[in-house]
C-alpha cells in the first residue's frame, strides 16, 4: 500500500472511529482557584513567541495530513484559521511527497494560506535515518517552514504490519541535523517522552520536544482498527493491548521540563483548560491533532470557531488564576493527583516542588 493511499485510511479510520485513549490524565491537575483574581480580565494578554514568530495565543494545530490530493483542502482550511486566529500550524509527515512530487501542494499550500504564522515540517524518524541531513532543508524549503518536525512513532510502527522498527541510528541522524540550517522539534506522535529520552534528544543538539503524550489519539488504536479492516487478527490484537500504551501527557510535560527542553504539549488537550495546564505544568506552547479534524472538512471558520473557544477556556483560566501572561500562568499554583502524582513521584521528581524544574528548564 502507498503512503498517500495509507494516509487517507489514518484521516477516515479518525473521523469515524473512536480513536481516543481510555484514560483521561488531565483530570489528574487541578489549577488552584483564586477568588479574588484582582485583574481585570480584559487586560489579559495571551501572546508569546515561538520559532522566532508572535502568535495570539500560545496554541499549535499539531501535524495532520497531506500527501493525497483530497487531503489538501483540510490543509488549507487549517492554515486559514491558524492565520486568522495568530496561532502555529504542523503538516502531516511529508514523506508522500518525497516520494511522489505531484503531492508536494498538498503541503504547501499552508504557506499561502497563513503568511504570517509558524508553520513545522515534518517527516518520521524511520524516512529521517534514510534521507540525511539535506533532506531537512529541503523539507523545510517546500513549506515555508519555520521548522521541522522528527516524528517518532515506533508504537504505530510496532503495530502496523508493514511497519519500519529498525529504530537504531535515529540518535546519531538528530545529531547531523541538528546543527544544520533548519530548526528541528523532535515530537512523539501520542506515547509521549519520558526524561531519559528528553536527555538523549537535548544531547543530540535538539532544544525543543513535543511531547505529544498519552491521553488522546491512540495511534496503536487507529492501527488495531486498519489491522481489522485488512484482516490481520493478530495485528489488531496487539494494537488493542497496547491502546494505552505510553506516558501521559500532564507527566510527560514535567519529566521533559525537568529535563530542560522547550516543551510544546500536546496529546488529549481537548480544552483551553487542559491547555493551560500544561503551561502551569511547564510547557510553553500546547497543541491537539484530532479536535481540528472534523471541523477541518467542513470550512476553515469551523476551525477557527473550535480554536476560539481554547482561546476562551485559556483566558478564563488565566483570569481564575489571577494570571495577567502567560509568565504568571507558568506559576498559577497547581496540585498534581492520581496516578499521575504516583506515576511522577515513582520516577524520583517532587510533585510539590515540579515548579522548580520549570525554572532550571529556562
Ligand atoms: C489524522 C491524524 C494524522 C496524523 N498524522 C501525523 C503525521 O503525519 N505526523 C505526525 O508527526 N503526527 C501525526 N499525527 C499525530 C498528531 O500530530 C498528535 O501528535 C497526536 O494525534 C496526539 O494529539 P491529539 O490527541 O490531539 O490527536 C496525526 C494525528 C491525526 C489525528
């Protein structure tokens, strides 16, 4: 099967499917509530700078689609509200147009679409190994980008029954093109990065993951579900057992924090809400893939109206928390529960204390 045609079997198993993980993490975090905010919620300013850009609002639509002709209007109907709202935008792995050219405005049409805003690159760990170092411009040259996204998928891969595991070299390539021209994020794709693996990857050069964890898409879910589709029993039972696989999102965040990485979250944030509990918990930007789909095959003011309403929930939260920017949210009091306290204190980090990573991290 082509990588186009295996594209469009991911975007309509996600679209019809439940795809999402069966453990909620975020419910775990709970932002402090402080009754007298004494700020005047109007004055609330939500902008950053990412990848040498200014955004609105501290949010990504985080790496979809391209690579098959229907899926070029979903790109465009992101990057017009990603334009229109000041927030970043990813592309889906790029690989499909390395290998057929005639796919390659499917990925850059996102550019004409959204002039002004950062737009990430991306192609897999298993491709990166392969192509060397000058492919990463390239990438990065066909889009416009800001920079380049590295995949790495290796419970999809695990899964699918054509799937690459030859996971070795993927360090030492990280390392060549890490000090190239392009900026590099290195991003899991829902099975998050644990700080060991957060070491590694600072060590290879690359200053900024996203740690796209647990708690949303399940990518061995999407595959246990194409694995039944081709008749593949044994495929869709491993993809089954291993639904829930990886590290949640809420740790995630402060194991790589604690690390020292730019941290960009993403991974189940459904709401503005969870979104600025990964900024409280130490990441600088907070993103989601599947909430953008469906509104993506419908127009781009549906996508612009679900990132309004994150915009919204971030504010209200920013406002409950007494916090005038985004620096004061990163130190809005927060209180850790659940497995995810026992999940963080198992791995030697001080739940009460996880602040004082975020600031080691800057
Ligand atoms: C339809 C779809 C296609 C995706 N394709 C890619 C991809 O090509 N490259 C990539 O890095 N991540 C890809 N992802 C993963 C997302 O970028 C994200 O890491 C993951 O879905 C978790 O976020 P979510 O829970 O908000 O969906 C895809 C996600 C979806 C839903």
């Amino acid at each position: 099967m082509s990588t186009s045609s295996r594209k469009l079997d991911h975007v309509r198993i996600c679209l019809e499917r439940q795809v999402e993980s069966r453990w909620t993490p975020f419910d775990d975090i709970m932002l402090v509530h402080k009754a007298l905010p004494e700020i005047d919620e109007a004055s609330i300013n939500t902008r950053c700078r990412f990848l040498g850009k200014e955004m609105k609002a501290p949010f990504l639509i985080c790496a979809m689609t391209g690579g098959h002709p229907e899926t070029r209007e979903i790109n465009v109907n992101l990057a017009k509200a990603a334009q229109e709202v000041g927030v970043a935008l990813g592309i889906g792995s790029q690989r499909a147009a390395l290998e057929d050219p005639r796919q390659i405005e499917t990925f850059s049409a996102v550019r004409d679409a959204a002039p002004d805003v950062p737009i990430i690159g991306n192609i897999g760990a298993p491709q990166l190994r392969k192509l060397g170092g000058e492919a990463v411009d390239y990438l990065a040259e066909m889009v416009g980008a800001d920079a380049v996204a590295v995949h790495l998928n290796f419970l999809q891969e695990s899964i699918q029954p054509e799937g690459d595991r030859d996971a070795s070299g993927v360090l030492e390539a990280l390392k060549t093109i890490a000090s190239g021209k392009t900026a590099i994020i290195v991003k899991e794709t829902g099975a998050g990065i644990s700080m060991e693996v957060a070491r590694d990857v600072l060590r290879s050069g690359v200053k900024t993951i996203d740690i796209s964890g647990m708690g949303g898409t399940s990518w061995s879910g999407v595959e246990a579900y194409r694995a039944e589709m081709i008749g593949d029993l044994g495929s869709k039972d491993l993809g089954e057992l291993f639904w829930s696989w990886g590290v949640p999102t809420p740790v995630s965040i402060v194991e790589c924090a604690s690390a020292g990485a730019e941290v960009v979250a993403s991974g189940g944030i459904r709401s503005g809400l969870d979104a600025a509990k990964s900024i409280a918990l130490g990441a600088s930007v907070a993103g989601a893939a599947l909430p953008f789909l469906k509104p993506a095959t419908m127009g781009s003011a549906e996508v612009a109206f679900t990132l309004q309403s994150y915009i919204r929930a971030l504010r209200t939260c920013m406002f409950l928390t007494g916090s005038r920017d985004l620096s004061n949210l990163k130190r809005a009091p927060t209180v850790i529960l659940g497995r995810c306290r026992e999940i963080l204190e198992q791995r030697g980090l001080d739940t009460r204390k996880f602040s004082t990573y975020r600031e080691r991290a800057k």
